[in-house]
C-alpha cells in the first residue's frame, strides 16, 4: 500500500500555509513579483561581431580533450558527420597552357554526384619526383579566380608598397599561385562556389543570401537555407568544407604530389576555409590563413557561418585545432588589428604547451588594409619554404608574370560544357546529401560501436550539452515551509561559470525513498499545483510514495516570463538576412536552452550531498520531447522519463525562429532520441 501522509490535501487554507502559497493560489516564486532572473541568455544574442577569446587549457591532456569535442562540433554542423560517401571524382584536366617555367591547366571534377570543382592547376617545369602540393582557396575577392583588379587600383597598391609589379599585381590571387609553382609546388586554385566557373549554385544564394524562400520550404524537396536543411545541418559553408575536403582528395591523387607535404592558404573567407578545412582533416602538414583569424569579426558571408558552429567557440579556437602543425597568419588594419595582443598570446601558448613554440607565427601589417599583398604572401613564401622542405635561399622573392585573362583560365568551352544549375538541382543536391546521411547513419546505429562513436557524439552535440559538461551548480534559497511531513522550497539553481539560472520548487518528504521525480511540462513549476493552489493528483501521488517532486520553470517559463505569455519567436540577431546561421552559429536555440535547464537541475540532484538513488522525469503533453532529449544526454543518470516522446518531430518544424527549432534535430534527434 502506498504511504498516506497524515496531511489534509482537499483543505485550500493548510495547502497554502504548507507550500508558501499566496491567497491568489499563485504558485511561490524564488524571485519578487516582475523580476526577472538574472541569466546570461536572456542578453540580445550573440553575433559575428561579438568578442570570442580562446581560453588555453591548463595542461595538453585537456586541450586534447577539448579540441576532439570541437572538432566533432565543426563537422556535424557542417553536416559532415559521419563524412559523406567520397564518390569518384572523375576528374578532368585539360587545356595546358606553357608558361615557360610553369604550366597552367584547367581542371573540374565531381566532388558529389553532379556537384563541380573548378580551378586551375600550377605546375612548375624541370621538376622531377613528389613535389609539394598547395591547395589555395580564394576568398571574396571580386570575380574570384578570375580576378583584375585594374591598371588603376594596381598602380595605388604600388606606390603603398602592397605590390611590386604592374601586371601581375592585378591579380594577388594568380601571383601567389604562380610564385608557389616556381618555387616547386603543385598548386590547386579552386572556385568558391558561386564566383568564376562555380555557377552551379548562384553567387547571390551561396553568399548573398537575404530572404527565406517559401518554395524552397518544402518537407519533402526542400533547399538550402530553408528549416528542413538546417535541421539537417545543410548549409552551403558545409558545401564549401566538402568541397575543400575533395580539393585536397584530388592533389593527394595527382602522380607528382607528396601526399606528406600538402599545404593550403587562403585570405579572407579563404582563410576561413583553410583554417576549417585544416582542422578537420589530418592530410595538411602545413598551413596559412590570412586575415581571418581573430577574435574579433568571424566573418561576415553566409558562406562562412552555420548553425552550431561557433556556438561556445570561435576562430582563434578554430584555427587552433591545427596545432602543434605548423601555422603562420597575418593580420592587418581589419578585425584582425588587436592580434598581438588578443588571440595570438593565446595561440602562441597552446603551441608551447604542445612542445611547438615555433610552429606558429604571426606577420602584422596594421599599416594595410584588408589584403594579401605582396608583402603578406612574402611571409607565407618563407613560411612554406621551411615548412615545406623546399630548401631554397630566402627571402624567396616573388617576380613579376604574364597575368592571363578569366577567359585564358575558364574550364568550360564547347567540349566542356557547363553543368546544370538551378533550383532543381538544388533540391536534388539536397535530396543526395540527405539520403547518404541516412543511410551512414542507420548502418552506424546498428553496432554497439557505431552508437557509442557516431551517433551518441551527433546527440550530444546537437542538443549542445552533456550532464557531464553542465559544470558545478549551486542552490540558492527562496521561501521555505515545513509541516513535518513534507518540506516545500523555492529558489534559484545558478551555474555562475555559465551564468544561467533555474527557478524551481523542490517538494520533499520527510519520509523520502531516495527518488526524485522532475516534473517536466509546458507550464513550469506552476505544474505542481491546481488552479485552486493544491498540489495536483500527481504530485500527491508522488509524495505519498516517499519520492521528491521537482517543479522547474525552464527557459521562457513561469519566472522568465514578464508579461507571463508564452514565447512565440525566438529572438535573432540584428543582421537583417534571414539565415538561421547568423542567429544559431553563435547561440544555442529556446529548445536546446530548455534542454540545457532540465540538465541542471539533474545535476543538482544527482550530485547533492543526499543524492537521489532513482531519477525519474515525470512529462506532460508538449513537454515529452525536451525529456528525451535530456535523458539522452545525461548517461545513467536518468532511470526514465515516463510520458513517451510524443508526437512532436523536429522534422515539422517550418520555422527557424520557431521555439522548437533545432539545428541538426531532424538528422539525429529524430530518429535517434524521439523515434527510439
């Protein structure tokens, strides 16, 4: 028989002399009426323009540690988790051009089915053997490949010192291309999609993108940008890393190419991709990013962001995923000008914590702009030069050359025609990714190992916590009452190393089993009580048991709430276009935070100093999918969440700035967590 507990529950005046009710029925609250709690997440959120230091661990253990989870974090929100199936490349080069002590040659493959790299390939003459190979990503440099900058731009980079010579100034992206290649590199001068011969996705959708597009919002055939590819982790970013991944396939392919001694540089949004794709993959054994790295702006195009990317880290982190390889950077009159002093100490003190103290380098120029000019690429020269092995006598010195035209350089005549383009190409691009992923990830989840390895870190990552990563949480007190039966408090749960507070009531038996029952619903810790301010039937029912009742009042709840209505939109950023990225790239979403909330409180209870035998999170309708996705996280710490899943799916989701938006949840928490 259950216990009875010798207390008049039907009686309104002793319930609320128990629990600390006013006359209203209102349920206790930790905080004065019309305050709000003071957490950090109810702040505007966070932006590119934000400030995003690297904290260097203590000891090489822990960046080891911390790198592999960050590393995990810049594949999945690349959609790159597990890798996509590397299909074959088919790669065509052609039209050589004999450029005395170098040859250029064009060159396209596939590096998804139906989906074109195009470049052009560098190769210096009178060479024998394995050479280097230099993958160089270009950046948003008007035109791109087929950059010229003009007799008149040119002739003022001149007379600043930027550049030395009139024609091969006019274009930094050829010189850097054409001096690699004389020094004896095989070099690889890849589109960003949407510029030169990339046209297969358009440059005003890869990097211009301003509005959603209701046709493209489709749950079956949908494209990118839209919340079904967001919920997938299908971003165009993550194109581009794949893209840069098959880049680097193809170099390493080439007969003339040491697969040891492959570099990548790139400037601007070039460095971005030289940064991200050498902290993924472990081919590069040397690197160069240009003006991006910083701690300041992370890079402005939608190109350069994803959802969950930089959520909790940022490009000094990012870039630093390379140690202890060697990387050199620049920095100038641009968000990279505090360098010395903000970003690069902290660099510098990773690589001497790996034992690689001179592995990483740092030429500021804060007397240029944005660039990279002659005199930055004579820094990376040198840098490749060691790094490389290539022995020659420095300074390497870059020499004047014959510019050639974008239509000396363009891949596609009559014999190549161009690939098709398009919307629907679009969706059927989506469309394969998807169906790739699905399948990798079924194939994963049928292994002990394949859920511990892939599928578990996809989870953890998506709901963007584990309990184990919580950290230590403290209990404020509020109102308190004691019958002698039952001990009713309020208060505040604070994580200060993470500011973030959660309002919760904590019910507790004198007579207590060791269970600790969450009550998890729509309402918050105002679910504990009727409409007439007595414990409900179920929380009776639980106390009666002898187990604690917990009431918590999850983000925009109860207490988070100042006019007491539900949230309706999600708040984003001030960046007026409408990627998902520029918002959830840097902020973790309302469900995620609600997520993050039932976690703490598990913590707390799993970690007081009367730590509970049995947790259990007890759901009402709604609230069924933010206890799944807890319990998913939190190991053996949770013996059940009674309620189910629920019907909710995030694959329903129609709206990035929906309150259940969740970046990814489509992909893994679907099937993984809600449909298991």
């Amino acid at each position: 028989m259950p216990l009875r507990l010798p207390v008049p529950w039907v009686t309104l005046p002793v319930a609320l002399a128990l629990l600390g009710l006013g006359a209203s029925g209102a349920p206790p609250r930790a905080l004065p009426e019309g305050k709000l709690p003071d957490d950090v997440r109810l702040a505007p959120p966070k932006d590119l323009d934000g400030y995003f230091p690297f904290e260097v661990p203590a000891t090489k253990a822990g960046w080891e540690q911390r790198s592999e989870r960050v590393r995990r974090q810049v594949l999945i929100s690349q959609g790159l988790w597990p890798l996509p199936a590397k299909t074959p490349l088919e790669p065509v080069i052609h039209g050589r051009r004999d450029q005395g002590d170098y040859t250029v040659e064009k060159v396209y493959f596939q590096s998804a089915p139906g989906l074109f790299v195009t470049g052009n390939l560098y190769r210096p003459k009178g060479k024998s053997g394995r050479l280097p190979g230099v993958l160089c990503p270009h950046g948003h440099w008007t035109n791109g490949r087929f950059m010229d900058q003009g007799e008149e731009a040119v002739r003022k980079e001149i007379a600043a010192g930027a550049e030395r010579f009139e024609e091969g100034g006019r274009s930094p992206l050829q010189a850097r291309c054409v001096t690699l290649a004389r020094m004896g590199c095989v070099v690889f001068h890849y589109d960003m999609m949407g510029y030169a011969d990339s046209q297969q996705l358009s440059m005003q959708l890869v990097h211009g993108f301003a509005k959603q597009r209701p046709e493209m919002n489709d749950p079956v055939r949908w494209g990118l940008f839209s919340p079904q590819a967001e919920s997938r982790f299908q971003s165009v970013m993550g194109l581009q890393t794949w893209n840069s991944i098959r880049a680097l396939d193809f170099l390493e392919g080439l007969p003339d190419v040491d697969a040891k001694r492959m570099a990548v540089t790139g400037a601007s949004g070039g460095g971005t991709q030289t940064f991200v794709l050498c902290g993924v993959d472990p081919r590069p054994a040397a690197a160069f990013p240009a003006v991006m790295v910083s701690t300041a702006m992370q890079g402005g195009c939608t190109c350069e962001n994803a959802s969950g990317f930089r959520v909790g880290t940022g490009n000094i982190e990012l870039a630093a995923l390379f140690a202890p390889k060697p990387m050199g950077m620049t920095g100038a009159n641009d968000w990279t000008i505090d360098m010395p002093t903000k970003g690069f100490p902290e660099l510098q003190r990773l690589y001497e914590l790996m034992g690689a103290k001179d592995r990483v380098m740092l030429k500021h120029l804060p007397h240029f702009g944005h660039n990279y000019n002659y005199v930055s690429r004579s820094a990376m020269y040198q840098w490749f030069n060691r790094h490389l092995g290539l022995g020659l006598k420095e300074p390497v010195i870059e020499e004047n050359f014959p510019r050639l035209t974008g239509e000396e350089l363009t891949v596609w005549n009559d014999r190549h025609p161009k690939p098709r383009s398009g919307d629907d190409f679009e969706r059927d691009l989506v469309q394969w990714w998807t169906a790739d992923a699905t399948k990798q990830l079924a194939a994963a989840a049928l292994t002990e190992e394949g859920r511990r390895t892939v599928i578990q870190p996809a989870i953890d990552l998506t709901v963007g916590r584990t309990l184990a990563e919580v950290g230590p949480v403290e209990w404020e007190l509020g109102p308190k009452t004691d019958d002698g039966q039952v001990i009713a408090m309020t208060g505040l749960l604070r994580n200060k190393e993470r500011g973030e507070v959660v309002p919760v009531t904590f019910l507790h038996p004198k007579s207590w089993s060791g269970r600790t029952v969450i009550l998890v619903t729509t309402s918050g810790k105002a679910a504990l009580y009727t409409a007439d301010g007595e414990p409900t039937a179920e929380v009776r029912r639980h106390l009666n048991a002898g187990a604690t009742v917990v009431g918590v009042d999850l983000m925009y709840q109860g207490e988070f709430l100042g006019n007491g209505k539900p949230i309706e939109k999600t708040a984003k950023v001030k960046n007026p276009r409408e990627a998902a990225a520029y918002t959830f790239g840097y902020n973790t979403t309302v469900f995620q935070q609600r997520v993050h909330d039932l976690l703490t409180v598990i913590s707390f209870v799993k970690h007081h100093e009367k730590a509970s035998k049995e947790i259990v999170l007890a759901t009402g309708p709604g609230a069924e999918a933010w206890a799944a996705c807890a319990k998913a996280v939190s190991g053996d710490a949770v013996q059940a969440a009674a309620g189910g899943t629920g019907t909710f799916r995030f694959a329903s989701v129609r709206d990035i700035h929906s309150p259940d938006f969740v970046p990814g949840g489509a992909k893994y928490l679907d099937p993984f967590v809600l449909d298991r």
